[in-house]
C-alpha cells in the first residue's frame, strides 16, 4: 500500500512537472475545452426562447447551470484517452511497463490526477468567465453538494477503467480508431453531454440508466443541481457502485487475456 | 555446484504472423478469411548462465536474439520448452522476479521526455519500492561509474543520444537487478560513449555480482566484456563456448603480415601467396587458408626480400561473418 502511494505521489508529480514545461500548450488545449460547452449554451438559449422559456422544464439559466457545472464534472471525469493505451500497444511502450512490478494503470491515475490539478485553476476561470455570458440558475443545497464528491469519484473511476479497457483492444485490432469513435458517439448521448437526460426521448435514458455511461458524468451533475428527484439518489450510488465493480471484473479478465496476446505474438 | 541463474531447455517460440497477396481482392478475401503464417523465430534452444557470468549472445538480424531475452524477462510466452529465470517462470511475471531483473533495449525510451531523468529516476524508487538510503547509495554509484554528473538534472529531450542511454541505463539498474538483459546497449553510439558503457557493464558486474546475458553487433562490446558466447542464427544455437574457440572453430583462415625491406616488393607478385588484404604504412597484409599458413610464412620468408613476417587471427568479424555466410545444413551443431 505505501508503495502505491508512493507511485500515485511520484506520478502526480512529474505529470505537474511535465506540464509546467508546455504551459502555452496547456492553455490551448484548455480554451479548446471552452468551445464545446459554449455551442451547447448557445444553443439551448435560442431554444428556449424560441419554445417561450423552457424546453423540458428547462430555463435558460438551468441550461447554464447545467453546462457549467457539466464542465466541471467533465474535468474532473476526464480519463487517459484510449487512444493513448492503443498507441503504447503499437509502439511496443508496454513492454517496458510489463518489465516494472506494478500494474501500469496505477502510474496513469497518478498522472491524470497531476493534470486535473494543474488544469483545475483554469476550469475554474473559464467556469467563472462562463457564468457571466450564461447567467446560470443554481440551487444547491449541502446534502447533494456533500454527496457530489463521492458521485464524481465514482464517475471518475468506471469512466477511467472503461477507457482503459477501451484502449487495451488494440491488443487484439490493429486499428481501433473506428471502435473509439463508435463508443465517444454513445458518450455524447448517454452522458448527458449533448442535452440533459431529461429532455432526451425515453427510450434513450432508458439506455443511458442500464449503461455505465449515466453514471459517469450525468448523475453527479443531475445530483448537485437537484435535477435528480431526492429518492433516486441511492439508485445512483447503487448503480455506480455496480458498474465500477463490473468495470474492475473486466478490466482483469480483459487485461490478463490482453498480456497474454501481447506476450504470444509481439512483446 | 551453484545452480545457474538462467536456464533454458528446448525453448521454441512460434509467432502467426498475418499473410496476404498485393491486390484489391487479396485485400477483400483477406476481411472474410485471414491467412497465417508459422514463423520459428526460435528453434529447440538449450543453454543455461551462472551466476555472474557475462555472456555475448550473438546472430545476424531476425536470428532470434531478442525473441530469446523477451521470453526470458517476460515479455514473450514460449511456445513449448522449459525457461527458469532465478528460479522463476519469467513469463509468469511475478513481482519478486521482476524486482531483480531488467531489459534494457538499445533506443527504448523509458524516461520521460521534458523533464530530468532525477525525477523519472524517483518514480522508479517508488514503483521498486526502493528504501530511500539505498536509492541515494545507488543512484551516486551509478552517477559516479556512467560519469552521469549534471546529466540528471537536464531535461531527457536535451541530452545526446549517448548521455541519453547513459541514463536509460542508469534508470534501468536503480534497483540493483541480478540479471542483466542488454538488447544491443551500445547502438547508435559512438566509440567513447560505447567504451564507457562498456566499462561500466564489466564494473557493474565486478561490484553486484550480477549475470548478464548481451546482445550486440559491435564486436568491440563482445571481445571486452564476454569470455563465453553464444551464437545464434536462423533460431538454433550454434555454438555456446568460449570466444577463443569460436575463433578457432570458425575462421578458416589467418593473416600475415608482411613487412618488405629495402626493395619494394609488387602487389601482383605478392598476390601469388594469397589475397592481399591491404597495402598500408609500408606493409602487406594478406589472407590465406589456416592450414597452408605455416607454409606460405615459410615460403614468404625464403622467396621474397623481406624483413619482418606476423601471423595472426583475423578480426572476430570475419569469424561470425564466416558462420552467417554459412548456409544453415552445413553448419555444425555444437
């Protein structure tokens, strides 16, 4: 256990230290993250003036909230892209983190906790920056406010673990890129990304509810903006924490069979 | 009897490797049926290396080195055959083995890129699990031995390829491995960073005791670092013993050296008594048959006005070229 603190600690800190090194990178990248956010505002805002002020009970300023806080989550949910695993299988990357006596996966949450830190300041501004173009409707009350931390972490976790798995399918396809696409098009609708699961048709969240993606990023932020009626909450912790238990169960068949293929054909 | 450290026992290792015709409609038939094809990259080896043994593993490109050091760091699955590493299945790679052994493969990154190889260095103290106090012990050891200095404390991506490599290295033993797998450590660099790291290869094993098995295409790392190698090619081993013997059970022939006196001599009337190799500094190196040495010296002294005559064994080069340029039925097994 010391030794994985001790990982987490030292991966968190060479990611900060890594990143101090791009800082005009970094602030591109993060502006980049504004755009998306802004398009949904936008666009929600013309709609519900158009639909006389709400669009499945929906104000202008809930959409902002939404969104901001969408934002937020979105950060704090974000993951090692799958992309990245798929190019270390590649480029034969693995092979010296195969040789080390710890699972890589530690190393990778240790190093995107270090960029969220590094990233959350400017989150935070651009949140700020937000509110005052979108004058978001908040009504937060301490309970949901307590209980979104651990709904974020638990978000968090299914959400890194599925990509993780996600990306540990280059073991067996050569190009993933069509399967990554086909996934983040899911995760668009059934995060609550593109519009908020209530304005969704049914059958929709009915999905998005027996998928892991809901609980990833929709049900924290429905959480702490009291979208979520206060009796489905349990439902919410009991769905996240079943899905990060199935994710971990895959993850270990997934990545046994994986280093098993990676050690029979490439290395 | 000490038990060896490595232990290899008609090790094959069988890859599938896709097959497919040029064309639009290989390409199309190839979506609905995949074609394989077996390829033995290593072939029924047997070998084994004791404890603090250094061992020069040798063979052209493809012979079936780096298959053989994966499947014993663990990386690569046999396909039948018994591997033991210190005791240990490598590729069931458990902890305990993996604490105390490394692979260090020529021009594999390890190190993060931006930032000094000191702190990729504390990530490994971590991942090891090494005690500070040892950790600082080994790290000034290894700064001192790879002449590391300030090279630390730059970012990797401004260091040299040799520094870079010095510190690869470095990275790689911070743990104190037992066991040493050198995939080509010295490529790409020039003649100084290669003689340190080769310095510091024979230091390393001199201070810690530990076994290295190494792979390398420069024989100047072989001939000062193993007395015993191994050589493979077309993944059968074809010879395990001394470098000494395989120099005198390979190279066919020997070169003298020639050093005319006052009269010069002609290159083409020297020619008669074998191949010239080169004419340089006022001598003349020729190469001739091993068993018709003795006797073209002997002529060489009596028909031609010269001074001086040598005899000697060719560079191991010509050995270990002569064994790739043989074809593989006629070379014998050892």
């Amino acid at each position: 256990m010391r030794t994985l603190w001790a990982v987490y600690r030292e991966s968190f800190r060479l990611t900060v230290l890594e990143m101090s090194q791009y800082r005009v990178n970094l602030a591109i990248w993060i502006l980049s993250l504004i755009a998306e956010p802004i398009i949904y505002m936008t666009v929600w805002t013309i709609v519900t003036q158009e639909q006389g002020g709400t669009v499945g009970g929906l104000t202008a300023g809930q959409f902002s909230a939404y969104y901001i806080t969408w934002m937020l989550v979105r950060h704090f949910t974000v993951t090692l892209a799958p992309d990245a695993i798929e190019w270390r299988v590649r480029n034969g990357i693995f092979s010296g983190l195969l040789l080390r006596p710890l699972h890589p996966i530690h190393q990778d949450v240790g190093s995107n906790l270090g960029y969220k830190l590094v990233a959350l300041p400017i989150i935070l501004a651009i949140m700020f920056g937000l509110a005052l173009v979108f004058p978001p409707t908040f009504q937060l009350q301490p309970l949901t406010a307590l209980l979104f931390v651990p709904a974020v972490i638990l978000g968090y976790l299914i959400r890194f673990i599925t990509h993780w798995v996600l990306g540990l399918s280059a073991f067996w396809i050569t190009r993933t890129q069509a399967l990554f696409g086909l996934y983040f098009v899911a995760e668009i609708f059934l995060t609550g990304r593109f519009a908020p699961m209530s304005i969704l048709p049914d059958w929709i969240e009915a999905i998005a509810t027996v998928s892991p993606f809901r609980w990833m990023i929709a049900f924290p932020v429905e959480l702490i903006l009291g979208i979520m009626p206060a009796d489905q909450i349990p439902f919410g912790f009991l769905m996240q924490a079943l899905w990060l238990f199935v994710m971990i169960g895959v993850l270990r068949v997934v990545w046994a069979a994986g280093v098993r293929q990676y050690t029979a054909v490439s290395g | 009897m000490t038990s060896p450290v490595i232990e290899i026992e008609h090790l094959v290792k069988t890859y599938h490797v896709p097959e497919r015709e040029p064309g639009l409609r290989a390409a199309l038939v190839s979506l609905i049926k995949r074609k394989t094809r077996e390829v033995k990259a290593v072939h029924d080896i047997s070998f084994q290396v004791q404890p603090g043994e250094i061992v020069g593993f040798l063979g052209p490109n493809g012979a079936g080195k780096t298959t053989t050091l994966k499947t014993l760091s663990g990386l690569l699955y046999p396909t039948s055959g018994k591997v033991e590493v210190l005791n240990y299945q490598p590729s069931k790679r458990e902890r305990a083995f993996l604490r105390q052994i490394t692979l260090v493969m020529g021009q594999r990154n390890q190190l993060v890129w931006d930032i000094p190889a000191a702190d990729s260095f504390e990530l490994n103290r971590a991942i090891y699990g090494i005690p500070e106090t040892e950790f600082r012990q080994t790290l000034q050891e290894l700064v001192e031995l790879l002449d590391l200095g300030p090279l630390i404390t730059k970012p990797v991506r401004n260091l040299s390829l040799g520094e870079r490599m010095k510190c690869e290295i470095a990275g790689a033993l911070l743990h104190r491995p037992k066991v040493l797998f050198l995939d080509e450590p010295t490529i790409g660099l020039d003649v100084t960073a290669q003689r340190r790291i080769r310095e510091f290869i024979r230091e390393y094993n001199a201070r810690y005791g530990a076994s290295v098995l190494l792979t390398s295409h420069y024989m100047a790392d072989v001939e000062a670092l193993c007395k015993r190698v191994i050589v493979i090619h077309h993944g059968r081993i074809i010879f395990d013993g001394q470098l000494s013997a395989l120099v005198d059970r390979f190279n066919v022939n020997k070169t003298i050296i020639v050093r005319p006196g006052d009269e010069p001599i002609e290159t083409a009337r020297i020619a008669q008594y074998g191949e010239v190799i080169s004419e340089e500094n006022g001598q003349i190196t020729l190469k001739v048959p091993r068993d018709q040495a003795t006797r073209v010296t002997t002529r060489l002294l009596t028909e031609l006005p010269i001074t001086d005559v040598s005899i000697a064994d060719p560079p191991i080069e010509d050995a270990i070229e002569q064994i790739f340029a043989t074809p593989d039925e006629a070379v014998p097994a050892n």
